[in-house]
C-alpha cells in the first residue's frame, strides 16, 4: 500500500488531466455509473472508496446536489485535491486511511469506487465487497467501475495490447506514458467472473456488469434486506 499510496501523491496534481487520455471509453465509464444510481432519496448518503480526487463523486454530484459523500482514500494529497474541487459543498467528508481497516460509523445508500479495488490482492477485494455490504442501508446500492483481468491469456494480451495502442496514439508525453505503464505493475487485477462471484457471495443480489469496453467494467450489486 506504501508503493501505492506514493506512486498516487506523485501525480495527484496531473490526474485528472490524464485520465481521458488513459481511458479509451472515459464518458461512458463515468457516466454509465451516474445513470444506474438510483436511490428512493434526492439526498443520499454516498461512500466513495478509494476516491482519489473525487472524479467520481464529481458526476454523481450532479444527479444528486443534495447528497452528503464521504470520501475515503490512503492517498492524502489525492484528498486535496478533492477538497479544492468540492470546496464550496459542506456536504463532504475527507478520511484519509485505508477502507479496509478504518472503521465507519455510519450506513450508506451506496458504496461507489473507480479505478481503486484492482490494487487489491483477490483476498483484499473479497474483503471490501463483504465491508460494502454491511454499510449500505437496505436497497442500498454497490457500483465498482475498475479494470478487470481478461477471461483468458490471449484476451488480456489482446485487450492491453489495444489499450497500449490507445494511449501511445494520444497526445500523452513519452514521460507521462512511461509513468502510466510504471503504475499498472501496482495493478493486480482479477477476473470479471471471480468478481461476479464474490459479491454474491457477498450478499449482494441482481449483481451484473452494467458496461464493459475490453477491460474497462462497471459492476453493479443490490442491498434488498
């Protein structure tokens, strides 16, 4: 998590700014989430794991003006980032810790995370599939856009392969190219189907992969009791 945690503070400032140009589908796999979120409140409760600078809850701010978020990520200079873009919105916390072993006092109407929970071993997301089940409040909802391993060797060859042909072709610098494929050896990515699996069992029901663009995903689950 150290590795993690300073590879991440490192490029806080440029995040943003580089995420459309590492994520192919990068509309649709923030607004893909937005428009599966519904709740029976115009003023949820929203967990965001691993938020980073809040791009996520960003989107989700939109639909939802009036909810309260909490955001959750081991990275404090991500964190700031994320308060100097909601910094005229009282409604949202800043915790600085590790979502697995922080103790939340609260329930939530939904548990979001982006492109965080495949830094985990298999055991580690396991564990923050069940976490996020306890915290959600009944017919709460679990949303995970992240990157998946591919179903096979040669369609996880096949979709980096293209992924790497994406990001070279972009106005990306060599640096800033080289600095991502740095950061993608933290990555530890499992597959679609285990994770299906695991939040079921989980408790999770109508679990389902909402959109997937190669290994781009946004995997869905329900809280009914």
């Amino acid at each position: 998590m150290s590795e993690i945690r300073r590879r991440f503070d490192d490029i806080s400032k440029k995040y943003d700014g580089q995420r459309r140009k590492f994520i192919p589908c990068f509309d649709d796999f923030y607004r893909v989430p937005v428009s599966v979120a519904s709740v029976n409140t115009e003023s949820p409760d929203i967990l965001d794991i691993g938020a980073g600078t809040g791009l996520l809850s960003a989107f989700l701010m939109e639909r939802y003006p009036e909810a309260s978020f909490t955001l959750i990520d081991i990275s404090e200079k991500m964190l700031d980032m994320a308060k100097e873009r909601f910094r005229d919105n009282p409604n949202v916390k800043y915790v600085v810790a590790d979502c697995s072993k922080h103790h939340f006092a609260e329930k939530y109407d939904m548990v979001v995370s982006a492109l965080s929970i495949h830094h985990l071993e298999d055991s580690g997301k396991k564990e923050i599939y069940k976490k996020s089940y306890f915290l959600l409040k009944q017919n709460g909802i679990f949303i995970n856009a992240d990157q998946v391993y591919g179903e096979t060797l040669f369609i996880e060859n096949l979709n980096k392969q293209i992924w790497r042909q994406y990001i070279e072709d972009s106005v990306l610098s060599d640096e800033e190219i080289l600095d991502g494929y740095e950061r993608i050896k933290l990555d530890k990515e499992s597959t679609l189907d285990q994770q299906m699996n695991w939040l079921k069992e989980a408790g999770f029901y109508d679990v389902s992969c909402i959109y997937k663009f190669y290994h781009f995903v946004v995997m869905f689950g329900r809280k009914i009791v």
